[in-house]
C-alpha cells in the first residue's frame, strides 16, 4: 500500500481514536520518521523511554507495528503497519460480516480478539470461563435470594436479568443466557474461525515487516550462489522462483495452526458438520473440540476478512445487476469459491512463478456443490426472464471457457494460438458431454433453452416420472440458468471453466465493479455531462476538443466548461503536443484524456481527507460538549443518563451522539469506497 | 472570502457588456475562442452567503446501522481497556497550525500544575464517581505472549517499567486477560433496545449493570473506585484489593499536609517527571 501523506494522518487518527492519544504519537513519528529506535523516538516525540515502551508494546500487542533486530547494530527498529491501522476502520463490518456468517457467539470471540490484539488461546478461554462461572455464581444467588425476581436490594438488577431466569427457574445451566455457554463452544467456534482462516497462528516472523522479510530471504539466498552473485538470465529466473518460495512458506507458517487442526481431525468433523447441517449458521453444540494448543498465540487475519468482505460487496454488486435470487446464488458461489482464496490481492514478488504451470489453478465449483449449499428456502424459480427458446443460441450459453481472459499484450501470437486451440477443445468437449454426464443430459438441455419457463422442462422430464426427483432438477435446472446468466454478463461475474464447473477470474471482475465506482465518483461531483464526456474520453482515447465537440454533441461553452471543471477535480488530464517544432501555447494541441489510474489515485485522495475531515469535526464536537461528555463518563450516571441528566444535557448528549453516528457512518461509507478502489 | 469582482484587471480589456455579463478577450486567454459562440463572464460580486447545495447521504440501511453499532461498542469497549490513554483536554494551543516537530511535541507536553483549571481541579465528593485518566497503559493486569515482544519491552510488559518498581509490591497471582462488559454505547440505545441486542436477550447488560451496583455498593466501592470494569471480574483478587487499599493508607498518613500533593492525581507522569525518568532507562 502506498502510504501517502493524507493516509499517514488519517491511521494516525484512527489509532488515536481507539487505543488513546500516547499510541498515537509514537504511530504518528514512526510514519513521518520510518522505522525508528527507541532513542530516535525519544529524539522525536520528546517522549521519555518510559512513555514510549509502554507505547510500542500496545501498539505491538494490537499488531500495528513490525519490529527488526538489525544484524549489525543491538537495536530494534519498530516501523508502523498502514493496513492493520487502516483496517480498524473496518471493525465494524467485521464483526458484522462474523456474526452472519458464524454467528454471534463467534462475533463475541471475535471482538475479544480484536480488542487484545494478539492472544494466547489459554488466556481467552481462562478468562471466559472466569466469565461463565461468575455469571453462574450471579445466577445462583438470586435464585436463592428471590425466584420470582422482586427481591429488596439488588432491585435494579433483577428487572434487567428476569427476563432471561424467570421463564426456567428450575433449570439454570442449562439454558444459555451467555453467548458462550461453556469454554468446550469456545474452543470450537475458535477452531472453526481458525478452519475459515479468520483466525491466523501468530509466528516468528508475523512481525517481521515484509521488506525486512524479503531482505533477509534475499540474502540468505544470494549466499547459496557461487561468490554470492546471481549471474545470467536463467540464474536470475530461478533465483526469482527460490525467493517467491522461500517468501510463501514464510507466510503459510500462519496457516501452521489450520494444518495442525486438520491433521487432528478438522476436515472430517467439518464434512459431518456441513452434511448435518448445510448452513454454517447454527452454533454447533461443543462437539468440535480438537485439541487445540492452549499455548498457541492466535490474531485476526485481516487478509481473509477482506475477501469475506468482498463477496458480499460482489454480491451486492451482482444483486444490483441482475436482481436479488441471482445475488444469492452468486453468494453462496463465492461463499464456497473463497476457501481457497486467502487473499483478494496477489503479491507480485510473493506469488510470482517462473512458469504458469506452476501457478496453483483457479478454484472451481461444481453446481452440485453450489446447490447443496444454497438454502432451501430460496425460491429459484424468480428472477429470471422467460424468453422463447428459438431465441437463444444453446451453443454460446453454454460456451465453456478454460482460460481465464488475458491481459492484452503487444505481441501475443503464442497466446492467440493456445486460445484457438482451447476453443476447439471446447467443442470437442461439448460434444463429449452428454456422453459423460449421462445423468445429467435432460437437465443440459434444459439448462439452454429452459429459460423459456417450466412447460418444457416438464415435458422433458414427464417420460421420467420420479414425483420427487422432479423438483430437485427443476432447482438444478433453475440454479445452471442463474449461472449462466452470471457467466454471459460483460462484467464478467462467472466463468464457465468446465463441464458443471465454475470459477471466477476476480482481476478483471473488480477492475469492472472499480470502473463502476469511479463513474458513480464522477457522476456525483460532475454531473451526467461529466459522466457522459469520460465514458467517450474513455472509448476514444486522446482527442482533441474540436473531435470532442463533434462526438459528444455539446455546445463549445459547456464543454470547455465540463471540462475545466473536471480536469480541476482530476478527472480528465490535457497533454500539449506542439503544431510546429517551436512550441507556441497557442498553436499547440490540447488532447483531453481519461487516464484511470490517475483518477482512482485523486479518488482516493478526497476519500482519505474525507475520513480525516469527519475525525477532525468529531474532535471538535467532542470537545465543544466535552463537559457533558466527561459527565456521562462518571459511574453514578453512566447507564442511567435519563434519569441523573438534565433535560437540556440530555438534549446535547442526544445531539451529539447523533452527529457523531453521522459522521462514523461517513467513514464507514467512504471505507466501502477506498475498499473497492484499493483493496479488493 | 474573495469578493471584489474583477479589480482593474479585466475591465479595459473585456468586450462589450451583455446582460451584466461580460464577453472575454482572444487575446487575454491563451485558448482560441469562437466568436460566435463566446464565453461570457460574471461581473457581478459574488453572494456574501451563496446558497450552498449540501448533499446530504442516503440513510443508513439496516446492515449499515449494525456495522457502527459493532464499531462504537468496540470503540468503547476499548477506551474501557487498562491500556487506553485519555487525551487531556485540549487548550487553544493544541489547536494551532504547528510548523516543526518541536511545536507538535510542545502540544502535548503541558498537562502540569501550572495548568490545571481550578475550577475543577478541587477535589469534591464527585470526583470519585469520575473515571480516573490514565496517561500510560497500564499492563500489570494482563497477559501476554512475551515471545513475540522484544525483549527491551519485557519488563513494560509485567508491569515494572516503573522508576519506583523494587518499591511497589509486585503482583504475584497469576495474570488473566478481562472481558469487557460494556455492551451499550450512547443514551439512545439503552432507550431503543432495553435489555435486548440484536432481538436476543443479553446477559452481558445485566453483567455491566452489575458491575455499577457492585463498585457502588458498600465500603468496597470506595476502595477499589480507581478500578474499572476490566480488572474487576476477579473476585479472589481480594488480597491485591487490600494491598492496593493499604498502600493508598499509607500514601494518605505520610503526606497527610503536604500541600504540594493536594491537587496531586497520584499520577502525572505526563508532562512534568520526564526529568527523573530520563536518567531511569534501561538501554
């Protein structure tokens, strides 16, 4: 990520906004200064030692910091980590996307983790049971005290837990009032977090930052050479591959800890898990526990979330496309498809392979599986269109292709040659098909021209006369139709990779939705002209404003106008080419142009300073009604502002937590924003 | 706010006026222009007050409503945590444009007597009822995975990076990481959703509640008032308790008139002790 200066202060605030203002400082000194000592620090900030080794080891306990011990001096250099302090933005929608997924016991866990940065597995459940038992003891009390929940001293307390004890006074324990009810559900959902890598193993080298990281491989490889040089292109492509393997078992010793619990059993109790119950969403009843290392240190994995996060933006995406039935299967698609993808964004130097046969494949999912995954409750049948069967071409429907869509080079011939020959080996397979899947050859057909409604599948089918089958191939046959209509969009949501195989090329799927985005960016500050003049900068490529004005159709004075303004907020860019050899101003061309990546970088500049503004007025606020706020903060008010608060106090206070709603909500609007541009 | 129109600058070289606006030169701008389609400016001064079209966003949907009430119940639950540092109150200074890192650092740095505000720096019966501010996190408490931390924080992390720690008792029993109980965030919600989170019926409220009527109730409370939420789920810590309160005893009887320490927290290692820290590091 490159950290610029808007994003430096807006990490810093985050960080001041959450763990305190003395993190903050020393966060803020390691992003201006880079990686520091101590003593640098201490040069810096003007801080004593004290301050800044209680600083670094909270800063160092949430993850926000890596550390290298030089070789060559006895010093440690702390240097600050942008993504870890960027992603407390996203806490929110974290913790939201766990509690659906998981459920909201996880989500508990979930917050633990993220409040203590990185935890021995030990201490989180030493600390739930202490929680369990003290809520048993709790319970126990009033029950001896008063079953009925009008005891005399502790009045306040009964009202707000009768709720839970009255309705089963006879039996305490066993229903659970706590999210997590003993440490064995614990230890499960924990296992079961770790399983989705949410979880990740904290190693020797989490805190290495991934310069240090790569520095330290690069060395240690370059000294396997003869006279430590690498020497002749082949040396330098192998030495290439040795580093990028070196660097990818560096970072799978954080998935050490899955591998572990799958060794003792996991995948198996998974299968049983998700066979018994097709939905992840039950709380699973303590049966998971597998042994898991109390010793082990585990942190969040940001990485995994933000795919999590990812396919619900995509699905959301498709459901703005093509409608909501479509986006639910495309969810549970990705749901599936994302297991396999521990990152959205591949490391150039980390997962470069010399060879593309070497590069792990795409994963793939069958439409069995997304069927045994979607819920039953999901009515199929809506959301599709019925058209004429003559009107649909089976052929290009059904179309399977097996490469993922190139990047287009200047000199492709080889490429061009294999796509050929792909492409006949997709007919070839057409043709195969119904012979492999003999089961399946009522429902392909169906799949192509059953779009046209159920009258024919029905007649199809009538000769088959299984009462109960018949529906669940109408599903099937409904579940391929949404498919197929993911796979046929110009967005490119879906490939159709082989026979009842799918998978999904996310480059230029998000380079779709990022276009998207930065249009609707353009179109809220430039109007519908503005929008109109990039889309056609964007066709056309460089133009000049006589060629724009008779493609666009405006008047001089508007457009001139349109895009002044445009190119003011960095939209569109002019390049000056020169009529003669002697550059005069006003002989020269000016081509207008569209330069996307320009662009997303202005975007997210304005995102960045939005953020920072909205955190900036929040201070304010803050400290405009800091004497009600300081107020609200004494333990005699706190939880019973109503009652203890003045009227027009509680009128601030109200006024105040609804702007700063408002103003989160802003930034957590925008993050959507940066996520799109930056991160997915 | 610029208002003034043009000055002299445009004037004599403007073209003809044309409904209070002006059309521009060929030869001041470095573009050609179409005579017959010309560009016209304003010439007249702008609005004291333009009317400013505000865009206000969408409401928040259901989903999103959830996300920021997950973040501020995380954010409170953070500042609820030992190792949340308070900001002190920010002055005028605070607010200037500084130029230098000296400026930004001279910010911080002036929490000290001298500045206490006396209208509320004198010690009521309130005071006890407030959250005492914390300048450094406090670790003591809490466990760690000391592996993963250089060892020049080690002794920080147990706590004892203190200048007085041989004197300090240390603590003895084993470390435990605390939940939070705060479950709340804001009056709103304690009005909107009552004992329920999520249409679920929560524990962890009642815990919290719990917790003020505990700390409230009975001599304990003013003992272990400068305790919060998080240390406190520890019942069998009694001992520590009691040592805590003796050695706050202690402190009272040796400066019992002692000015100097009146207005004093027990604990500004913020601004004015950097002096006798400095010479204290361990590196």
């Amino acid at each position: 990520m490159l950290v610029t200066a808007p994003l430096a202060e807006f990490c810093t605030l985050m960080v001041d906004e959450i763990y305190g203002e003395l993190p903050s400082r020393i966060y803020a000194s390691l992003l201006m200064r880079g990686r520091s000592t101590i003593q640098q620090l201490a040069g810096d900030t003007g801080m004593n030692p004290r301050q800044l080794r209680h600083g670094l080891a909270l800063l160092l306990q949430h993850n926000l910091l890596y550390y290298h011990l030089d070789t060559s001096s006895p010093q440690y250099f702390y240097e600050a980590n942008v993504e870890n302090a960027y992603n407390l933005t996203r806490t929110g929608k974290i913790l939201e996307m766990v509690e659906e997924s998981y459920g909201a016991a996880a989500k508990d866990i979930m917050q633990t983790i993220i409040l203590t940065g990185q935890t021995r597995v030990g201490d989180l459940v030493d600390a739930y049971q202490k929680r369990i038992d003290r809520v048993n003891r709790v319970k126990e009390a009033l029950m001896t005290e008063d079953p009925f929940g009008n005891g005399t001293d502790s009045h306040e307390l009964n009202s707000d837990i009768s709720p839970e004890t009255k309705p089963e006074p006879t039996s305490p324990s066993k229903k659970p009032d706590l999210l997590i009810s003993s440490t064995a559900q614990l230890k499960s959902i924990i296992c079961r977090l770790v399983d989705a890598e949410l979880l990740n193993a904290v190693h020797k080298t989490t805190y290495e930052s991934p310069e240090d990281l790569l520095a330290t491989v690069e060395s240690d490889i370059t000294r396997t050479y003869p006279g430590g040089e690498v020497k002749g292109n082949k040396a330098k492509a192998e030495y290439k591959d040795k580093v990028a393997e070196a660097l990818r078992n560096h970072r799978n010793e954080s998935k050490s800890l899955k591998r572990k619990l799958e060794q003792n059993g996991l995948s198996a109790k998974r299968r049983k898990l998700y066979d018994g119950a097709a939905s992840a969403n039950g709380t699973p009843d303590g049966e998971m526990d597998l042994g898991i290392d109390l010793n082990q240190v585990i942190c969040l994995n940001y990485e995994k979330c933000l795919v999590e996060l990812r396919n619900r933006r995509l699905m959301q995406f498709s459901a703005d496309v093509f409608g909501t039935t479509t986006s639910w299967v495309y969810g549970s698609l990705l749901k599936l498809l994302s297991k396999e993808i521990s990152r959205c964004r591949d490391d150039p130097i980390i997962d470069h392979y010399e060879k593309d046969e070497e590069r792990p494949a795409p994963a793939v999912v069958t439409t069995a599986q997304i069927l045994d995954a979607l819920r039953t409750s999901l009515d199929l049948s809506s959301g599709l269109g019925k058209v004429d069967a003559g009107q649909i071409s089976a052929a290009a429907a059904e179309k399977i292709t097996e490469q993922a869509p190139r990047k287009k080079f200047f000199i492709d011939a080889q490429a061009e040659v294999d796509g050929d020959a792909s492409s006949d080996e997709d007919d070839d397979e057409e043709d195969v098909k119904p012979v492999v899947d003999l089961n399946y050859r009522p429902t392909a057909i169906n799949g192509v021209n059953g779009v046209n409604g159920t009258h024919v599948t029905n007649g199809v089918n009538g000769k088959v006369k299984i009462e109960g089958g018949e529906r669940r191939v109408d599903r099937r046959t409904q579940l391929r139709q949404h498919l197929l209509l993911l796979s046929e969009s110009t967005q490119g949501f879906l490939r159709h990779c082989g026979v009842d195989e799918w998978t999904v090329d996310f480059e230029p799927l998000m380079g779709a939705l990022r276009q998207v985005e930065l249009d609707s960016a353009i179109e809220n500050t430039a109007g519908r002209e503005g929008i109109r003049l990039v889309r056609m900068l964007r066709a056309k490529g460089k133009l000049d404003e006589k060629a724009i004005m008779s493609v666009a159709l405006m008047r001089k004075a508007d457009m001139s106008k349109k895009l002044a303004e445009m190119h003011k907020s960095g939209f569109v860019q002019t390049q000056e080419v020169p009529r003669e050899a002697k550059a005069d101003v006003k002989k020269s061309f000016f081509l207008w142009y569209f330069d996307p990546d320009m662009t997303l970088e202005r975007v997210l500049d304005v995102a960045y300073k939005t953020m920072i503004h909205s955190l900036q007025v929040l201070d304010m606020l803050r400290e405009k009604d800091h004497l009600i706020l300081s107020l609200v903060k004494r333990t005699d008010v706190k939880g019973q502002e109503d009652d203890k608060l003045r009227k027009t106090y509680m009128e601030k206070l109200s006024r105040f937590l609804k702007l700063e709603r408002t103003l989160l909500a802003q930034i957590q609007r925008v993050d959507d924003l940066v996520a799109v541009l930056r991160d997915y | 706010m610029f208002r003034g129109g043009r000055g002299g600058r445009g004037r004599g070289r403007g073209g003809p006026m044309m409904n209070n606006r002006r059309e521009i030169n060929q030869a001041s701008v470095p573009w050609a222009t179409d005579p017959k389609d010309p560009i016209l400016l304003d010439g007249k001064p702008s609005d004291t007050y333009p009317a400013w079209d505000v865009p206000k966003p969408p409401t928040l949907i259901k989903k999103e409503e959830k996300q920021l009430d997950y973040f501020l119940i995380f954010r409170e639950q953070a500042h609820d945590s030992p190792l949340y540092t308070e900001p002190p109150p920010r002055t005028e200074g605070s607010r200037r444009r500084a130029y230098g890192q000296d400026q930004i650092n001279s910010r911080y740095a002036d929490e000290s007597k001298a500045t206490i505000d006396p209208f509320t720096a004198v010690e009521t019966y309130s005071k006890r009822f407030e959250r005492k501010k914390r300048t450094l996190p406090d670790f003591s408490n809490l466990p760690f995975a000391k592996e993963f931390f250089p060892p020049e924080l080690h002794l920080t992390l147990d706590g004892l990076d203190e200048p007085g720690a041989d004197r300090k008792r240390r603590r003895t029993g084993p470390k435990t990481l605390a939940l939070s109980n705060i479950t709340t965030y804001g009056a709103e919600d304690l009005e909107e959703d009552g004992g329920q989170v999520n249409g679920q019926p929560d524990f962890n409220k009642a815990l919290e509640l719990f917790d003020n009527v505990e700390k409230l109730d009975g001599e304990d409370a003013f003992l272990s008032g400068e305790e919060d939420d998080w240390g406190n789920e520890d019942e069998d810590n009694e001992d520590a308790a009691d040592a805590e309160a003796a050695d706050q005893y202690d402190d009272e009887s040796e400066d019992d008139y002692n000015a100097e320490q009146y207005f004093d927290n027990d604990e500004d290692d913020y601004g004015d002790d950097g002096g006798e820290d400095g010479g204290d590091g361990t590196f």
